[in-house]
C-alpha cells in the first residue's frame, strides 16, 4: 500500500508532534458517508477542517480523514515521545485496524440497508441515505459526551468536549495551527473542584451531573474493567448499572449502550425520533415522552428495524439533524418548551 496521499493537503507539523503512520482502506459510499458518520451527533470529537477533510482524536493520535473515490485516506499523528517499535508497514495496518473498530466495517451495511428496505418504506423510497454508521465510542468519553448533550446541540457539545479535553487531557500536539489533547482519563478527571470549575466554563447544570459521574466511577466501582463488564451483560443489566450514575437518564444510558458498549439493537428515543415516529410512522403523539412512550417507540423501531436497529436509528437521526425541510424539525416546538419538557422528561425517566 502506497503511503503517500495526494488528496490529503500538506500540514504544518508541532516540533511534539510526528506523523505515525498513512494509508488507505477502500469502502464504497453505500458503506461509509463519512461526513454524516462523524458530524451526525453520536461522536463530538471530529472538525471538518477543509470540505470533506476532517481531524479529529482517537486514543492518543490525531488522525485525518478524507473519503474520495471510494476510498478512506488517514494519516495518523503521535507525540514524539510516544513510544512504538513497530515499523512503517505495522504502524499502518495498526492504524488501519483502529479505523476498521471504529467504524466497525465486519457489519456489512449494504445487507443491513436491504433488510430495512423490506420492513420500512422510508429506506426503500430513499429518504433515508445510506453509508450512515455506528461509530465504536470510547466508553468513557461517550458517556461524558452524552452527559453534556441534555437540552444542548452537536456544535457546543463539541466545543465543551474540547474545552474538557484541553484542561484536563493530555497534550498531544499541534497540527496546522491547532492543538489536540486526549479525552481525560477517569483520574485525570477526578478533582476536588471540578463541578465548579466546570460551571465557570459554561457547562452550567451538567458540572454537576460530571463531577458525580466521575466520583462514583472512580470512588464507588472503583473497577477498571467495569465498562468491559458492562460490554458482556444483557441490555436490561448494563442498562440498569449505566442508570445508577448521576445524570444519565433512559436516552443517555441507550445512546451509550449503542455507541459505546456494542448493544447494535438498542434504539435510544429523543424529541426527534419521538416526532419522526408519529410524523412517518403513525404513532400516537403525546405532549411529553414519558416512560411507556419511550418504550413503546423504542420497541416499535427494534422490532421494525431488527437486529442492528440503532443503526437504522442512527441513519434515521442524522438525517433529520441535516435535513432543513425535515417535517419533525419543521413543526419543532419553542425552544424553551422543549428545554422545559427535556428537564421533565429526564426527570421522570431518572425516577421511574
Ligand atoms: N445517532 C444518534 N445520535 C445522537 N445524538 C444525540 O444527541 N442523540 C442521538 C441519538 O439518539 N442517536
């Protein structure tokens, strides 16, 4: 495999940082949209930074990606002292390997879409794009990413995700004038005033909900394998455990369960999936999502869309996040009354 790609631009590299490796996997588009993959508001840690270029961080590399002509281009960045004995060749298929979890490529999408072409009429009349994938999230991060999402957009949750990353993550270096850290680690976040230093960076009520989710992972489970624990238990009881920490809610817990802990038939139910389920499937529209509407949605989309439902839910989700003639953010309600509802709703789901 050629290691040099034309169709990344240049970059200006940090004396920290070096590149580690480069290479390409071939997907066709049916398989990857990567722009709506990465944007589509399941992972906050990725920037467009030229059209269809984008950078973002994995562990501890910086890594740049560009889909063109059926073609995934990556190069991966470390910090100098980032220790690897592997040679050019190994350093590119480790890399390709990440890239292959990450956007777990062994799930063939092309069968996936045909099956939710038979059951739902949606996919089959196209108004649901293919190539739109589950990405496999760093518990951690994911769950910390989904804490900060309550009653908040993809734009500023991807800002505060980097503001924590930058105060509490390890540096890893600069690439073309910005800088990249790590997602923190558990003992990195765990700091006497965090709550309060996160409030005077604008996290307002979720400062809380962090500074406690932190403490119980670290203080109370006290078990680096607790997320892998969680990976191997049933839905019902890594549910049931992700519901025990401060500020996560049903739709925090699925989101994480999806995106981070491989339960592929979970489909997480929000404001835009309850209004895509009564806009295009005729289900009964409730003024507020309580409980039994969220299971009853959820249930509907899993038997509709199973196995891998969340992945129909994901393509369904940011879809609607993209489109601006989209019915469900057309006749979306005032701001305010769905920041009221949202509180409620979590509320009631945290207490249920
Ligand atoms: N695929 C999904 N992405 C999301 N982002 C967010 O805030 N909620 C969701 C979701 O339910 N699905």
């Amino acid at each position: 495999m050629s290691s040099f790609i034309p169709c990344l631009s240049i970059s200006v590299l940090s004396d920290s940082l070096i590149q580690y490796s480069s290479g390409i996997i071939p997907i066709s588009t049916t398989e990857l949209n990567l722009k709506q993959t990465l944007l589509g508001g399941q992972s906050f840690r990725w920037f467009e930074q030229s059209p269809n270029e984008f950078v973002g961080v994995l562990h501890f590399y910086i890594v740049r990606l560009q889909y063109e002509n059926e073609k995934l281009h990556f190069k991966f960045y470390v910090h100098k002292n980032t220790n690897s004995l592997l040679n050019e060749c190994d350093r590119e298929k480790e890399s390709a390997t990440i890239l292959h979890k990450y956007f777990q490529l062994s799930v063939k999408l092309e069968d996936l879409f045909e099956q939710w072409c038979k059951s739902d009429e949606r996919f089959r009349n196209k108004q649901i794009p293919t190539g739109i994938r589950v990405l496999d999230q760093d518990p951690l991060e994911n769950l910390i990413c989904f804490i900060c999402s309550s009653n908040n957009n993809v734009q500023r949750i991807t800002k505060m995700i980097k503001t924590l990353s930058e105060i509490y993550g390890k540096e890893i270096g600069t690439l073309n004038g910005t800088t990249y850290y790590q997602f923190p680690t558990i003992d990195e976040l765990d700091q006497s005033d965090l709550e309060k230093d996160l409030r005077k960076l604008n996290f307002g009520y979720r400062a809380r909900y962090i500074h406690k989710a932190v403490q119980y992972l670290k203080h109370t489970i006290n078990d680096p394998s607790y997320f892998d624990r969680l990976k191997s238990s049933s839905v019902q009881d890594a549910r049931s455990e992700l519901l025990k920490i401060m500020g996560v809610g049903r739709k925090v817990a699925d989101c994480v369960l999806l995106m981070s802990l491989g339960k592929q038939d979970v489909v997480p139910v929000d404001t835009h999936i309850h209004s895509i389920a009564v806009t295009y499937y005729g289900q009964r529209k409730n003024s507020q999502l309580s409980m039994s509407n969220y299971n009853n949605i959820s249930s509907f989309f899993q038997q509709l869309w199973q196995p891998y439902a969340g992945w129909a839910q994901a393509a369904a989700f940011s879809n609607e996040l993209r489109s601006p003639t989209s019915k469900t953010t057309s006749v979306k309600r005032s701001k305010m009354t769905n920041h009221c509802k949202f509180i409620k709703y979590e509320k009631e789901i945290k207490e249920s």
